[in-house]
C-alpha cells in the first residue's frame, strides 16, 4: 500500500503537531475579549485609530443612582471602597479633591499671560486694553461675582479668573461637583459617578474576570444598601457581555454539533471505532486550528472561536468519506481539501481581524484533518471497511427523466431568483452586536446622565512635530468655533484647550503687553499703591519666553489629555478632536482637508469599508471559481464541464436568499457563500468521482448540523454566516445529486 | 458618657428649631413679592489690605432672583436667577455663569438664588444652617461641599422684615459684606425688570 509506505511523512507530520501544540503552549492561550476586535482595519490610519481605541476601551463610569442625593453618595462610597484596592481598575475615581481646584487656580495664575481666552486676546489685539480693564474692575465690584482676588496685585486684570470658569466647566456635561463627587439629579433621581479605567488583568477572560466581580459585587451593594442601583457604562461591559456570550455559545455548539455528529456516525456505521476515530480527529483538528492562531496571533477572539465550531462538521467529512471509500476516495479528497483552503485563504485577505483569525483557525484546523485522514487513518488496522450501502437499504430513487426535469428547473430558479429578489449590497454594523436588556438600560441611562453628547465622529489631526500638530488643531477649532455659532454643534473636546501651541502662546503674551499701559491706573483704581505697577510690569517681564506644556498641566486633567493626544505614531504626531452635540456632521466633515485633518464617522465608514469588502469578497468568488475549475479540468477534463453551471447557480440561488432574507448581502453571508463555493464542490467532486450516495449524505448533514447550530448563535454575524451556508450548502447537495444522478 | 448623650439631645432640639426657625426667616422673606431698594457693598481685600466699596440699586423677586445696579464706582449690573449669573458692562455681557451650558454654573446660580429666596430645601442641602434670634434673625450658612468652600466659607444674613444685611467671608482672609437700606416693597416688577429676570 502506497499510503503504508509513507513513514517519513507521517513522522514529519507528527513532529509538526507536536511541534505546533509545544510552539503554542510556550505562548500561552489567550482569549482576546476586546469588543473592537469586531471591527474591521478600515482606514490608513489604523494604527491611530488603534491607539484611539485603546485610550477608550478601557474606561468605565459607574453610577450610583438613588432618590436622594446622600444614598446616592454613600452607594457610591460603598463600590468605591469594594475596588479602589482591587486589581480590576488601575484607576478609580469617587472624590475630586479640592486640592485639584487650588491647583488648577495656580496653574492658570502661573501662566496667565500665556492662556490669556480668546475673547480677551481678541479685544487686546485689536487694541481695547481699556474694555478688559473696565471688565475686570467690573467684576471686583460686583456683587457676587466669586472671582479669586487674593492675587489681585499680581492680576489685577483678572486673566486667571477667567480661565477659571472656562476650564473649570469643560467637558462636564450634566455633571456638577456636589459635596467632593460628581453628581447629576436627573428624572427626580441623583446620580453620583464614579470615573474607572479597568485592568489589562481585568479584561482577560477567565473565571475571576474583573468586569464579573464588579456585576457580582454590585448585586450584594444593591441588597445591602436598599433604595441605590447601579448603572455601569462603558466598553469593558460590552466586552464581557459578548464574550461571555461568546463563550456560553461556544459550549453548547460544539456540545450539540458533537453529540448530533457522534449519534448519526454511531448510527451509520453501526460501530464505535468510527466514532471515537472520528471524533479524536476532530479534537485535534480543533486544537490545531487553535494552535496555529496563538502562534500567528498571540491570541483568539472569542468570537472566532464560535464561528471556529464548524470546524466539526467539516472535518469530519474526510473521515467519514475514508471509513466508507478508503484510499480510493483520497484524490477526492485531496481535490476538496484544496477547494476548501483556497476559499478560507481568500478570507484570509480581508483587512478584518477577527475574519482573519476565523478563517486561519478553519485552515489549519481542516489541513490537519485532511493529513489525519492522509497519513494517520492508513497506519490503523481498522476492523473492517464500513460499508453503507450494504448496512442501509437504498432510497428509492425518482427516474432520470424527472430527476433532468427537477435539476433543470431548480437551476432555473437559481438563476432568475437574484431577479426577483435583487441583490443589495448592505452591511449594518449595529446590527452586528446586539446589547442586552439590562446593558441597554445602563447605556441609555448614562447617556442621559452624562449628557457629554459625544457622537462617535471625531476629527484625527496630524502634524511632523508636536507644534505643527498643535497649529493645525488651532485651525481646525477655530472652524468648529464659527460652525458653533452656526449651530452645526455645541462644542468640542480638543487639546489646544488645555495647551494652545507655541505660537499661540507668544501671541498670547505679545497682546498682554499692552496692559502694561493700563496697570497703573487699573491697580490704583484697584487701591494699590504705585509701586505695584513697576512690580506687574516685572512679573510681566520675567514671565517672557516661558511656555506651558504638556507636562505643566494640572494632574487632575492628565485623564481627559491622554485621551486627546495621541503623541508620535509612526513617523507623525496625532490628536483627536471630538465634536460635542453634533447637529449637521456634513458640515463639520467639510472641515477636514483628508491629508492632516481626518474626519471619521467611525460607523458610516465602517459600513461604506464593509461594503466595499462585500463587493471585493464577490470578485473572489469569481476569481476562485475559475481557479478552482482549472483545477477541476485539469483533473476531470470534459467531465467537469457537466457540472459548470452548478457552483454559478448555488452562488445565485444563496445570493436571492440572503438579500431576501435579511435585506441586503453583508460581508458575513459573502464570506458564508465564499464557503459554499469550497465545500459545494466537495459534493460535486465526490460525483465526479462516482463516490456520491451514503457517504457524501452522510457528509452533508453532519456539515449541516454544524452550520445549522451556527445559525442559531445570538451573534447576529455568526447567525448570518450559519444560515448562508446552511441553505447554500443544501441547495449545493440537492443540485449535485440531481446532475449526478441525470 | 451621660453628658455627650444629653449634649447630642441638646444640639438635635436645636437643630429641630433652627429648622424651624429657618423656615419662619424665609416666610418672612417672601412674604414681599418684591424688595427695592439701595445697596452697599464693601469688599475687604486682604492683599491689598483695604477695601473697595461700591453702591446701588437692587430688586429682588423672592421666586425669581435679584437685580443689582451697581452705579459707583464702576456702573454695571449682575442679575441672579435659578440658572444663572449674569453680568452686565455698558449693556454687554462680561462674565455669564448659565446653568444651561454647564450643569456646576447651574447648581451655582440655584444656591446663590436660594439664599435670596423661599427655597429652603436647597440651602438645607448645600449648607449647615444655624438661626440665631434677637432684634434680627441671624442665618449663618456653611457650605457643605468643599468646592463650594473654595468660594466661600460663611454667608451670613441679617434679617427683620427683610434682608438687611449679608456678609460672606471668602478664602484668603477676604470677606464681603452687603447692606441693604431704604427698602420699599411693590406689588410687583416692572416689565423690564421681569424681562430681566426671565432672560
């Protein structure tokens, strides 16, 4: 037997397996439970959007929600207590210090003439020294005007004071200070917030996962505390719920798909050898589909490995069709082996990470049941060939003329089904994740509460240093400044708010020159004697050439600026500029230049890539289709042009189903039908090769089985992807029996 | 151990009637819909070690806020209302804190305006109250919270039929007091004053 006489490639093969299970263990298995992994690489800037994403996916806020406010505080207290030593934040925030305040008042004094607002910077460049004078003394006489005038001699233009109110007020939506924490009264309920950034430790997937303890924690604070509940937000919550989902569906998946396919293997073949053959190929298949991914990519999505499940079904065709053909089936199997591969690989291509993974772990993990099958099965000393037809009686089957008349008129409706139905191209990346009741609430509540109107647009900007960068997100604020006035918006997050660039800051400084004319008469009408002036025009004087920077700013708001600036990345620095309460994102869209202004509407574009990745994923369809018959003619010659049409019509007939079904052709049912393509031909193949009948049935419905529980995941992309190829792969087998048996 | 019990039964009576109290001042109070009359301010500036000292008119609305027309040395006004402070120079705004912007400028402007008016409820919240009685009700009002301490440690308040008086010590060894005279009490507001008060 030629396969006996392989020892050195099945020792090769061996050592392979080995070598990959050691190579993966020494890397460790790592789930990866980021809920962004479910986000395509859709742009140039990936890396930066990379970096956007890490800043926010790890950041929570946390409510404490009661009807009144000291319940709400002491709820509150009670949570931060329970972690603010814990392993599940790296930073925890409840309390805002009222050190925080003194030190924002002294940061601001210390580079007044630096910061100077730009309606005061506006007056004193176009020469109204005496309207800023007349303001500030204004507000010293006023009554409760609350401005700080224990620096009076030093400012006695009042400069810090109006930063104060400016900075003081940023970005803080419905939230005010209340009593050292941040509260908002909403609804007739107060909420008191608490500010989180979760571990790296907390995301991984494990049974002490972070985000579980804080749920678990939450329900005993709920009982001990009557009267306060708990509203968490933000993306490590999305994260777990899906992953934890993820999981929960993995589990029964491959529960049912490997009980389904066990009892129908022990049914068949009426034995257990098969079975347990069966079922420890598929095991190793799965743990070298796994392998492979830890090696390539350090880690799995949890996701993958849903949509990794039906690996089952497929595997196990090999097995199957070598229990009942033995070595004469194995060029079939070659040939649909590499069908198969071809079609994972094509999805191998697709910038979308978590399809990458999906498609390596199918790869390998069939490559390794195709050489368990090759190089394994032959060295078995099975008891006996399995045969079906004999252990089976055979279905009756209709005559050749209806079978002709069926196959015909099936491939018809393939054919003119994508008429009727119309194919649309359409990706919804909302629809992708679906969140839960109770996350939904939190969501719509913290949204509510927080009321930052922040949209998921935002501007990226680019510069070759940290000034040019800091000059182009001058330009670009003061654009979004006049759409303000516009009402395009209601404002923005930028970190030329805290910072303004060089060049600002000297301009700054130049205009506050021309107080020195005015700082006599101001700090005498301000009661101070004549020697103040010489010493304002002092400070004045010494503060020439100083620069604020990055690291100047007040530790309080190193948060909210890590978040905005996004430092040196590849070759160029970037930021990130949110607009605020966004009314017409057209216009603010129209800011962006494209080449150091970006605007990113992360879901529309997101959606326009997928769309055109769809479209892209169709034309490998095609070009595999082509490739794959000149294999199919290259072996089969003229017998392969019979069943030409076939693979055309499945990918029709699946194309009218899903645009019928689910509105429009997504990248998943695309990837779904990239796979018909592959494993449809397996059908027609075994036909080729006059090896249809039981065992190619058999193969059928175990692969089946493992789409069809797919397709009941909760994972709108896994049920999508599921149900194409469940029904492709269907309308697959009926036409291949018909042009077979015809 | 008998003492601190009979001390804290002591302090909680008074408690009781400084609640009380508190309410009878306001009702007091509000009992004018409208207060006119003329103010001074003198603000003692610690630095400077001198004070400034500015005059005018006022209005008062006890459910809509207070109007101050400061007419020497600098003329400007500042009108306070439930969610905002706005001041004016030569018909120009200068200084806003609108609560619709930001919701610290609104809890802000609520506070200031509750010292002014029958809102009890929100000066118990942000503030320990002590009443002390005599020719005139005295209101002592702490802040509670620490931001609110970094404006202000003490508002005080004299009160006979009205307001007569209220000082504020501010961080910094700098206070502020308030005196109001030649009070007279209208129906109610004209309709500029109205206008005002509801911008």
């Amino acid at each position: 037997m030629k396969n006996r006489g392989w020892p050195n490639n099945r020792t090769f093969f061996l050592l392979l397996l080995v070598a990959v299970f050691a190579a993966a263990l020494c890397r460790g298995v790592q789930i990866d439970t980021s809920f962004f992994s479910l986000f395509p690489e859709y742009s140039d800037l990936s890396d930066v959007e990379k970096k956007i994403s890490h800043n926010t996916s790890s950041s929570v806020y946390i409510f404490a929600e009661s009807s009144d406010f000291e319940s709400a505080e002491k709820g509150a207290e009670a949570f931060y207590d329970a972690f603010k030593d814990s392993d599940v934040f790296r930073s925890l925030t409840l309390y805002q210090d009222s050190a925080s305040f003194e030190e924002l008042k002294n940061f601001l004094f210390e580079h007044r003439y630096q910061l100077i607002d730009e309606e005061t910077l506006s007056l004193l460049e176009s020469g109204k020294a005496d309207s800023v004078a007349k303001s500030a003394l204004a507000q010293v006489y006023s009554p409760f005007s609350f401005a700080d005038l224990s620096r009076l001699d030093k400012d006695p233009f009042i400069l810090t004071e109006k930063n104060i109110k400016k900075y003081a007020s940023r970005n803080t939506g419905n939230m005010f200070m209340k009593e050292g924490c941040l509260a908002a009264e909403s609804d007739g309920k107060w909420y008191v917030m608490i500010r989180g950034a979760v571990t790296e430790k907390a995301l991984s997937f494990s049974k002490k996962n972070g985000i579980g303890n804080v749920y678990d924690r939450i329900k005993v604070l709920e009982q001990e505390w009557p009267g306060v509940s708990y509203i968490c937000s933000g993306v490590p919550f999305h994260s777990y719920e899906s992953s934890s989902k993820a999981m929960k569906e993995i589990s029964w998946i491959t529960g049912i798909s490997l009980a389904l396919v066990a009892a129908i293997l022990l049914f068949a073949f009426r034995s257990l050898f098969p079975m347990f053959i069966s079922l420890a190929n598929i095991a190793v298949s799965l743990l070298f589909g796994l392998s492979v991914v830890m090696i390539f990519y350090g880690q799995i999505n949890a996701l993958a490995l849903v949509f990794g499940t039906t690996l089952i079904g497929v595997s196990i065709d090999y097995s199957i069709h070598y229990f009942v053909n033995r070595e004469h089936i194995f060029r079939s199997l070659t040939v649909n082996c590499i069908s198969t591969e071809v079609s994972w690989s094509l999805l191998m291509l697709a910038p979308f990470p978590l399809l990458r993974q999906i498609a390596l772990f199918s790869a390998a993990g069939l490559l390794c049941s195709y050489l368990i099958v090759r190089l394994l099965y032959p060295a078995l000393s099975l008891p006996r060939r399995f045969d079906l037809h004999q252990n089976d009686r055979r279905l009756p089957v209709p005559g050749g003329h209806l079978v002709r008349t069926a196959g015909i008129l099936i491939l018809a409706i393939c054919f003119v089904a994508p008429a009727v139905s119309g194919i649309r191209i359409k990706n919804n990346i909302r629809g992708m994740y679906t969140m839960s009741g109770q996350l939904l609430e939190w969501e719509k509540k913290a949204s509510a509460v927080l009321s930052l109107g922040s949209s998921g647009e935002y501007f990226i900007v680019s510069g070759r240093g940290p000034q040019e960068l800091l000059a182009r997100e001058e330009q670009l604020t003061a654009a979004l400044e006049e759409e303000k006035k516009d009402g395009a918006l209601g404002g923005y997050a930028a970190i030329t708010s805290y910072i303004p660039s060089m060049a600002r800051q000297a301009r700054s400084y130049k205009a506050a020159e021309l107080l020195l004319q005015r700082s006599q008469a101001q700090l005498k009408a301000l009661g101070f004697g004549s020697a103040a002036a010489g010493q304002f025009e002092q400070d004045y004087r010494n503060n020439a050439g100083r620069i604020v920077t990055l690291k100047d700013v007040p530790s309080f708001m190193k948060e909210n600026i890590d978040t905005l600036y996004l430092g040196k990345i590849g070759d160029a620095y970037y930021s990130v500029v949110f607009p605020l309460l966004v009314k017409d994102s057209g216009a603010l869209k129209n800011l962006a230049d494209g080449e150091h202004v970006f605007f990113m509407s992360k879901i529309k574009d997101i959606e326009k890539e997928l769309d055109h990745l769809t479209k892209i994923a169709l034309c490998f369809i095609l070009a595999s289709y082509l490739l794959v018959f000149s294999i199919l003619f290259a072996v089969y010659r003229k017998k392969a042009l019979k069943t030409a049409l076939v693979p055309v019509a499945v990918i029709l007939g699946s194309l009218a189903f899903v645009s019928a079904a689910g509105g429009g052709v997504d990248l998943f049912a695309c990837s779904g039908i990239v796979l018909i393509f592959g494993l449809g031909l397996d059908y027609l193949v075994y036909g080729l090769e006059k090896k249809t009948g039981k065992a190619t049935l058999l193969s059928f419905i175990t692969t089946e089985i493992s789409f069809g529980a797919l397709a009941l995941s909760s994972f709108v992309p896994a049920h999508v992807f599921g149900l194409t190829v469940c029904v492709g792969l269907a309308l697959a087998y009926i036409l291949s029996c018909l042009i077979n048996r015809s | 151990m008998k003492k601190i019990f009979i001390a804290l039964i002591f302090l909680f009576s008074f408690s009781c009637l400084w609640a009380d109290q508190l309410e009878d001042v306001y009702k007091r109070i509000s009992a004018h819909p409208v207060t006119k009359g003329e103010f001074t301010q003198e603000q003692y500036i610690k630095v400077a070690n001198r004070s400034l000292i500015s005059r005018g008119n006022f209005v008062m609305a006890a459910d809509k806020g207070v109007i101050f027309e400061i007419a020497e040395p600098f003329p400007s006004s500042m009108v306070v209302t439930e969610d905002k402070l706005v001041q004016t120079l030569s018909g120009n705004v200068v200084a806003v804190m609108d609560g619709k912007e930001n919701a610290m400028f609104k809890n802000i402007a609520k506070i200031i305006h509750s010292v002014f008016s029958n809102d009890v409820q929100v000066l118990r919240d942000n503030f320990q109250v002590s009443v002390t009685g005599g020719p005139k009700d005295v209101v002592e009002l702490v802040p509670k919270d620490p931001l609110l301490s970094m404006m202000f440690l003490k508002i005080t308040l004299a009160v006979g039929d009205s307001i007569d008086s209220v000082s504020v010590i501010e961080t910094g060894g700098n206070w502020v007091n308030y005196n109001f005279n030649n009070k007279f009490f209208p129906e109610k507001l004209t309709s500029d004053e109205e206008q005002r008060l509801a911008q």
